[in-house]
C-alpha cells in the first residue's frame, strides 16, 4: 500500500499564486509567497474583501477519538475537494500541525490518502514558521519577567506566584515543572518555572482571535503574567512587552494559503489544541474565507464535545460566526472500539460492539442538535475493513435518530468519494437555522462549567477541592463574562480516558483555574490532562528519516 507522504510527494501541484489568480482573482501582489506552493495573504487584500457577502460555513467535527482513527482532517479536505467537483466554489479552513505530535504518536496532520493538503512534509515541519514566531513571542514576555525581576523588581512581582511559563512546540514532560535562576545572583533570581506546548500559549490563541495586528498587540498587552505581594494582578503591558510581541508575530498572523491534491485551495493557519485549548483555526483565515467562497469547510479538534463545544462557546460568541451545518465524522472501527473490542480485533464483522459503540456517536448527535440547534449530518469515514452489514447497521441507526449518515470514500477516491456528502451538505446547509449557546455570558462560572459537564459530557456532578473552588469563586467576581474552556483528555466524555462509550454519571474533577486575560476564557483543567504532553514509548521521530536527496520518509 501507498502511504501517505508516498501519495503526496507524488502530487502535481501548481504554483500557488497561479492557482488563487485563477481560482479567486487575486492579485499576485496580494501574495507574499514562501517557494513555489505555499504564501501568505496580504491584510490590504484582506481588507478588500470587507463589502463582500459571506458563504455557507460546514464545520467538521467528530465522534470521541480512539487509535483506531476518525479521519477528521482527510474528511474536511475530501469534502471540500468534493464541494469544488459540484460546481461549488470552496475554500478549506484548517489548522497549522503541532511538531509535538507529529514526532510523537500521530506523525503528521495534513489529510490522508487522496484527501490531503500539499506541500505535506512543509506543512509538517515548520511550514511558514507561525508556531516559532509564537513560541518566541510568549518566550520573550517570560524572559522580560525574569530580567525585570533581576533588576530590582520595581512592579514588587510575587515569585511565587507567577501565572506565565515558558513554551516550546514539542512533547517533553521533563519540562513540566523546572526549577531556574540557579548559579547564584548574575544568573538571575531562583523560582519554580515550567513549560507548556506551544498551541497552548495564550498567545497562539490571542492570534487565533484577533482580527487585527492592532487588537493582536492590544490583547497582547492584557496578558496576566503574575501576581504582586499584595495580590495585584500584573500585566505584560506593565513590563511593555506588547508592542516587541506584535513585531514578532507580523508575518504569523496573516493566513497560510496552500493546496489539496487535487489542486483546490486551502487556508491553513493557527493551531490550538482542542484537549487543553479552544481547538479552532484563526478567526481570521475562517472570516477571509467566508468571503472569498460560496462554502468553507472548516474542522475543529478531536471530539465534538471538545472542538466543536469550543468553536460555538468560545470562537463563535467572539467572532458572530456561526455554522450552517455540522458534519460528524465516525468509523465503523472506532465505534467498535468505543464498543469494548481491541485494536487488533477490529478487522473482524462485530455487529454486537459497533451497536454498544454507537452511543459515543448518538450522545454527540445529540449534543449538536439539540444544545446548539445545529443540523447535522453524519460522515461515515470508509475504511477497506468495513463490512456491508456494518455500514447498514450504522446508516440505519443514524436514520432512527432523524438524520442522515452518508458512506465517504475520499481517502481512497479523492474528492469524487464524498460527493454524495457535498450534495446533502449544500441541501442541508439551504435549510434556515438559529444556532444556540450553551450557557449565557452573564452566567457564573461554576454554572458555566456544570453545563458543558453535565449537558456535553453526562456528568452527575462536578468536583474541586477547597483552594479550587476559592480560586473559582474569587475569578468569577472580575471574569464572570468569560466563556470557559475545559481541558480534559479528548479520548473520552469523562475526565477518565479509560470510560469509553457514552458514560454518564461519573464526576468531573476540577484540578487547576488559569485566566487567559488577552484571550479573554477562562482554562478550567480536570482529571490528569498536561498542557505539556509526553512522547510515548516509540514515538512517530524513531520512524521518520531523511535521504541523501533530501527525501523525508516516515512522515505518517
């Protein structure tokens, strides 16, 4: 079998600033191109587009994940590959890949199959550099603290209470919890430190909210970087950071324009994770789309309960947008898994386990309809392993539940494997429909976070101990407003990654508040998630290598 990196590296690609003149009339002035096959938009291109009406906007999501595979990017690709061979004009919104996971479990993010986005190994690996302009952004507000308190700590900065780390875009759990400043007074003044993931920086989420590099520097600016001895917030404005911050990120924060395989055009651009971040692209790439295409296909991470929850609560409540429709991606394996059976077994028929799996897919149907008032259609993700029996079964339990399952073959086929999905999508997407939130801005926060628990998740209550819930208590008198942003292991409805199915019941466990002030959420962590993963016992780097000509192997 043809792998994917083999599949892309065979791709007949154009020069990307050849296909947006002739895909879109832009400009090759607008264009700053990086190669032949990857550019950036320019903002007075941007800003052009400002009088024009807005397309249908398709958000892809998911069932729970599990290691057997839902194919979420590979679908929103293959769907918008197939939205272009019905005569629609469709732009891709997707998110920039995390080195961290493509050198630890996943090995890449960029599609799959014939539903891919190109050049792969560059988007990858570095790509337009965007994630080193951030992770050296939010390094250089952490460095401008430790230097100011160095020299004298005029802003009486409380060590022991500091609300910033440090980043860097890779898996390393040894960087968790540091300590720094050691080897006496020239080296700087010792504190406990640590590291998170780059796509969990505030940063990388102030960028994916902002608009503009005006209200990039002025959310910038708003950071919370720690506490004083009396308890007064300090901000990176007081250090002025902000405005070295923004230069930085100049460049980052314009969208990444590249290709599918089958020469369409894609917006790639920001990266938050879903699991300990909001999960979503840039608003900016999403609206810029929106007003260049008749529909943008655009995906959220992981499981509906995390991307899809965080895109509606948190994207779509700063930003007005709003999907038309919802695709739900699902596999017959991974509904098998959710069904009690091994990955090693999921070859085989097993009527029985998908049908105890299915309730993983129902509860977030269910979620999507009737908490957020969205239509939505299923997609089920063809793998050659799938039986005819399964298949019936899935499509008949989904029809049972009034909406519609479509079998997709766009790994294998391209685009003309999920036209039949791009046909109900444009149905669906023409009918009106009002999408709600699931909880009020004026809400606070504990009813916040116990109604995304018990509405999204199924829990019967949810825990904190003392210091927590003072913490939460306190926070709620100045960040009631802020929509909250639960980061929990994404293989699961609970916080326990080992409940499979649809569990209900269980109690969700609130370890740790932090308040991202520039972005305006509140992170709320439970049960044992990091916000710096680690590499696993054979990470996806001892497979990936590199030739003599320069050909990268191993990539996924």
């Amino acid at each position: 079998m043809v792998s994917d990196i083999e599949i892309a590296q065979r791709a007949k690609m154009r020069p990307v600033v050849e296909l947006a003149r002739e895909k879109f009339g832009i400009d090759p002035k607008y264009l700053d191109p990086y190669g032949h096959y990857k550019a950036k938009l320019s903002f007075d291109y941007i800003d052009s587009l400002a009088g024009q009406p807005s397309g249908k906007l398709v958000l892809v999501t998911a069932i729970s994940p599990t290691p057997a595979g839902e194919g979420k990017t590979t679908t929103t690709v293959g769907l918008g590959d197939a939205l272009n061979r019905i005569g629609k004009k469709a732009l891709i919104c997707l998110r920039e890949p995390s080195l961290g996971p493509c050198f630890g479990i996943k090995g890449g993010a960029a599609g799959g199959g014939r539903s891919q986005v190109v050049p792969m190994e560059d988007i990858n690996l570095h790509f337009t550099g965007d994630f080193h302009a951030i992770g050296v952004a939010h390094n250089l507000l952490s460095a401008m603290v430790d230097n100011h308190i160095h020299h004298g700590n005029a802003l009486d900065l409380d060590v022991r209470q500091m609300a910033w780390k440090r980043v860097v875009d890779m898996n390393d759990r040894n960087l968790r919890h540091i300590i720094e400043g050691l080897g006496g007074k020239v080296h700087g003044v010792p504190r406990e430190d640590g590291f998170d993931i780059v796509v969990a920086s505030e940063v990388m989420a102030i960028l994916c909210l902002s608009d503009s590099i005006g209200e990039l520097k002025q959310r910038l600016g708003k950071i919370l970087v720690g506490y004083t001895r009396t308890g007064d917030a300090v901000f990176a404005q007081q250090l002025k950071a902000h405005g070295a911050m923004a230069a930085l990120l100049k460049d980052a924060i314009r969208p990444n324009l590249v290709q599918t395989l089958e020469n369409n055009l894609a917006l790639i651009h920001g990266g938050p994770f879903a699991n300990i971040a909001h999960g979503c692209n840039s608003a900016i790439a999403t609206k810029t789309a929106l007003k260049m295409a008749d529909y943008v296909v655009t995906e959220a991470g992981f499981g509906a309960d995390l991307g899809a929850e965080k895109f509606i609560d948190i994207k779509c409540r700063k930003t007005g947008l709003q999907p038309d429709v919802v695709v739900l991606v699902a596999t017959i394996r991974a509904l098998k898994m959710h069904g009690g059976i091994a990955k090693d077994g999921l070859q085989q028929e097993n009527l029985t386990a998908l049908e105890q799996g299915f309730v993983n897919l129902e509860r977030h149907l269910k979620n999507i309809r009737e908490h957020f008032n969205l239509p939505c259609v299923v997609a089920i993700n063809h793998f050659m392993s799938d039986t005819e029996a399964e298949l019936e079964v899935l499509i008949k339990k989904v029809s049972d539940l009034g909406a519609t399952a479509i079998v997709c073959r766009h790994w294998a086929e391209g685009g003309s494997g999920a036209e039949a999905l791009a046909k109900e999508i444009v149905k669906v997407g023409e009918q009106p429909s009002k999408m709600c939130f699931l909880y009020e801005d004026d809400q606070p926060l504990w009813e916040k976070i116990e109604a995304i628990a018990v509405k999204i998740y199924g829990a019967g209550r949810v825990e904190a101990d003392a210091k927590v819930m003072a913490q939460i208590e306190l926070l709620d008198k100045k960040y009631r407003h802020y929509p909250v942003c639960i980061a929990k292991t994404q293989y699961s409805f609970a916080s326990d990654p080992t409940l499979l199915g649809a569990p209900s019941g269980h109690t969700l466990v609130i370890r740790e508040v932090r308040p991202a002030h520039g972005a305006e959420f509140l992170v709320v962590i439970c049960g044992n998630i990091m916000t710096m993963p680690g590499l696993p016992k054979s990470p996806a780097a001892e497979r990936i290598d590199i030739d003599e000509k320069g050909n990268i192997h191993g990539l996924f």
